[in-house]
C-alpha cells in the first residue's frame, strides 16, 4: 500500500488516457462455450482514441471465443495501477492504414505470417481504473460507452 490519498477524476481520467495511449500490450479475457471455456491471452493492441485493435490467430481459443461469443475484458497495467475494459468484440478486417498503424504501433505484422489472424475491434463500454482499495470507490470513468466528468 502506498498510503497516498485516491486521485480524483480528473486526475484518474488523464492517467487512464495515457496508459491507453502509451501501453502497446493488454491482458485479454474471453469466454465461450465452443469447448474453448474461459481464456486468458496478453496481445498487443492498438489504440486510436475510441477503439481497440487486436488481432490472435483465427484458430486459437480467444479468436473462437470472441467469434463466437464476443464478450471480452482487457486488463491494462499492474496490480497497484490497473485498467479495466469491458465490451463486446467484433471482428474486422483492417484497411491497409489500419494494418500498417497496427504493425507499426506493436512492432508485430500479422499480415505478413502464413497462419491468418483475425482482426477484432473493442470499442469500450466500461472503463474502471484503481490502484488501492482507497480508489476503489469511483472507480468508474466510462459507462455506457461514455467517458465521465
């Protein structure tokens, strides 16, 4: 525990933003029912400032989940400092700019590998972001697909 006092919105706001804007990798959760079950990947993303691109191979868990299922949550930043994402997948293929900003954000070209991937696009719903049990309350800053304050 830090001991420092909980920050408040708008200063919860502008370090969220920044971690989105600065992080390049992300824990993502998904679910299904397609024998897969619950799964839990790290995957780059890009972030343009609405939405989430990420991209796995088209047979893996997470890919058959979200085809299936679309629920996703994406976990960003450490224990004592994270973000929480929550909404639906939807697969998307990438325009050209979009693959190429994707690739040169993560440093990782999907395109260019024999094994196809599949593109999704997370546009968030809900956005938490605490870092001790002092910031639990407030902890919201999107709803509803709305940043607060």
């Amino acid at each position: 525990m830090t001991g420092a006092p909980p920050r408040g919105l708008d200063e919860r706001l502008r370090d969220t933003r920044a971690k989105l804007k600065n992080d390049v990798d992300a824990w993502i959760a998904t679910s299904g029912s397609t024998g897969g079950g619950a799964h839990l990947v790290p995957l780059s993303f890009l972030w343009d400032g609405t939405a989430f691109l990420v991209s796995t191979p088209r047979t893996s868990v997470t890919a058959r989940n979200l085809l299936a299922d679309g629920r996703v949550r994406l976990s960003l930043g450490p224990t004592r400092d994270v973000v929480i994402v929550d909404r639906i997948a939807e697969p998307v293929d990438p325009a050209s700019d979009t693959g190429d900003a994707f690739a040169t954000r993560t440093g990782f070209d999907p395109r260019r590998l024999a094994e196809p991937y599949q593109y999704f696009q997370i546009r968030p719903r809900r956005i938490q972001a605490w870092r001790e049990e002092n910031e639990l309350r407030g902890r919201d800053l999107m709803r509803d697909s709305r940043w607060l304050g």
